[in-house]
C-alpha cells in the first residue's frame, strides 16, 4: 500500500474551515509520525498569512517566523515561513521532516514544495476553486474535507508513454535533468518522437510520469513539458535527432 503524503482542500478566497482543516490534518500526520519535527504554515510572503492570524493570533504567527511554538492540540513545533525563508532552510537540508501546509497557493506555487526533500507531507490550499487542479491530478492527493472529488479515478497515460519515459530516462544516465549536453540531446530526441507518433500525449502527462514515477524533480521535468509545449504550437528547439524516430517508436511498442 502506497503512503499518502499529499492532501488538499478546495476553497474560494479566505475560507477559514477549510484552512482549518488542513491544520487538523497536519496535527494529526505530526502527532502519528515519530519521523516529523515540526509542522510549517507556508505561503508566499508575510502578507499571505491574515487568515492563520485569525487562527493562531497574529502575534504568535508573527514570533513563529524566527521561532517556532508549540501548542497542545500538537506534539510538534509550529512555524511559519514564505516561499523564500523555507527554501533557504531546505538547500543542504534532505530529512524528510516536515508537514508543511501550503496556504492559498496554486499548483505552480506547491510544486516547488514537492522538490524540498524537507517535507515529508504537503497539505495545499487554494485560494480559487481550480487553483489546486494540475496538482491534485499529478499525485491524485486526498481531500482533507472528505466530500467531492476524492475518489476521481486516476489519470492513466498511454503504456507506450510509460516505457518511452523510463527508456529515456535510463539512458540519461540517472541525471534526471537536461544539464549534461548529452542528456539533453537525448531528452529533445525522446521528445520529438513522443510529439510525431503519440500526438494526445500531453506535456503534464510527460512532467506528471517523471515526477511520481521517476523521481525527477519538478523543475527538471517542467522543461521537458516544455519542449513538447514548443512542437505542439508549431515552433520548434535545437537538438535532438530528425531520422530514424520510428525505429524508437516501434521499439517501444514491441515493448
């Protein structure tokens, strides 16, 4: 059985239940796992932080930016933190240690969350009702709320997309990124192939695959949705081979 770390709760502008909802939710993963050393609130900036105010009191929230609290409902710490202090924390920190509840975000913004290797457990509330949709769909996350769309089926791609992505993503030599000139010239050539003879792929099939599949991180995989962005509207990149891509595509399909 498959943990689940990802949760959500859809809301529309400042909607105080569902926020604390995911705060209940955060306690509870906190209070479960000996592995968690803190729950962290997090958003944007500073300003972003109006509702956890009514919540905690504002200034509690405004001591939890340099120290983190404790309260009873929670074993753990609580602290707060904007887009820019957690990354800082999270450069040459790797320990999956954190419940980190992303408030009023949208799924650009919680993506970047899922590349910390700090947070063991992401809770994501949005701020529009289709705020959050991209990033429910990738990891299929559970509805803190536990009513409408929980139980949506999951998005299954094209088996032949599967075996090209774990081809290329072999043949990159494990560097999951476009960074070594070679990797990149074999990314672009998967890429044009995936473009002529899978046209329905989509680019978040390929970004979704590569992030819960292959482990690469979601900054990496967002520039390989892009190159196939590039072809779908016609345009075009350097790199990657022009011949011979059916040979690839019917390797796979033997696949």
């Amino acid at each position: 059985m498959i943990m689940k770390t990802k949760y959500y709760a859809d809301a529309y502008g400042a909607d105080l239940n569902a926020l604390a909802a995911c705060i209940r939710k955060a306690f509870e993963l906190a209070n479960s796992d000996d592995e968690i050393d803190r729950v962290v609130l997090y958003s944007y900036t500073k300003n972003n932080f109006m509702q956890v105010d009514k919540i905690f009191g504002a200034d509690n929230v405004n001591q939890m930016f340099s120290r983190p609290m404790k309260f009873r409902e929670c074993t753990k710490p609580i602290k707060c933190a904007t887009e820019i202090t957690y990354k800082k924390e999270c450069e040459y920190s790797h320990t999956p240690k954190d419940v980190v509840i992303c408030c009023h975000m949208d799924s650009k913004a919680v993506f970047k969350v899922d590349d910390y290797l700090t947070a063991k457990y992401v809770i994501a509330l949005s701020w529009t009702m289709e705020g959050l949709k991209e990033w429910k769909a990738r990891w299929h996350a559970q509805n803190v709320l536990g009513s409408k769309a929980e139980n949506e089926p999951k998005h299954e791609i094209n088996p032949i997309l599967a075996i090209a992505l774990r081809e290329m993503d072999n043949r990159m030599f494990n560097t999951k990124s476009l960074a070594h000139p070679n990797d990149e010239e074999t990314c672009k050539t998967y890429v044009r192939t995936i473009h002529k003879y899978l046209p329905e792929v989509t680019p978040s099939d390929i970004e979704d695959y590569l992030v819960t599949e292959l482990g690469w991180d979601n900054r990496d995989s967002s520039e390989v949705g892009k190159l196939l962005q590039r072809l779908k509207d016609g345009r075009t990149f350097r790199g990657g081979q022009k011949t011979y891509l059916k040979e690839y595509y019917n390797h796979w399909k033997q696949q």
